[in-house]
C-alpha cells in the first residue's frame, strides 16, 4: 500500500500467498489502530469492494532517509569529482 496506494483484500492475499480472510483480519485491526483507512468501490456482482490505503498515522512505520541518501550523494560525488566538482555541482 505504500508503494501502490489502495489494494483490496484479494489482491493483498495474493501477493502475500495467505488467504483474503486473513489478510481481512489484519485490515480490520489495522482499521482500529487508525493505520489504515478504505474506500468502498462498487463491482458489477455482489457487494462493494473495500480499497485499503494507509493514513498519515502510519507514517513513523516508514522512517524517511533522505538525510542519509543526501549525505551519502554528496560523499559520492567528492570521491569521484573531489571538493571542487563539489563546489561546482551545488553552484549551478
């Protein structure tokens, strides 16, 4: 869900080789905790899909790194221009 935006339950099951009803008691806790929220989409048969998305709330389960990834560019690109390819590369 984070990399996709909203799945349902068949499509989760799926991926994660367990069963939709599974996978939909894990929703529905997740569901209580406020980490997950859906969306209902009608099917031409039978009942509404639920579309999982996450919330905000679940946002400190996946830290940002950006400082690191920055750094580590930054390092890289020193080691292979030296400071003054650094210098150049920020001033342009």
């Amino acid at each position: 869900m984070k990399q996709e935006g909203c799945l349902d339950a068949e499509t989760l099951a799926s991926r994660l080789e367990i069963t939709a009803m599974a996978v939909r008691q894990h929703l529905y806790a997740l569901h209580e905790e406020q980490l997950i929220t859906y969306q209902e989409e009608p099917r031409p048969m039978g009942r509404p899909a639920k579309l999982w998305q996450l919330t905000p709330a679940a946002d400190r389960f996946f830290p940002d790194r950006y400082a690191e990834l920055a750094l580590g560019l930054i390092n890289s690109v020193k080691e292979v221009f030296g400071e003054a390819g650094l210098y150049k590369l920020l001033n342009n």
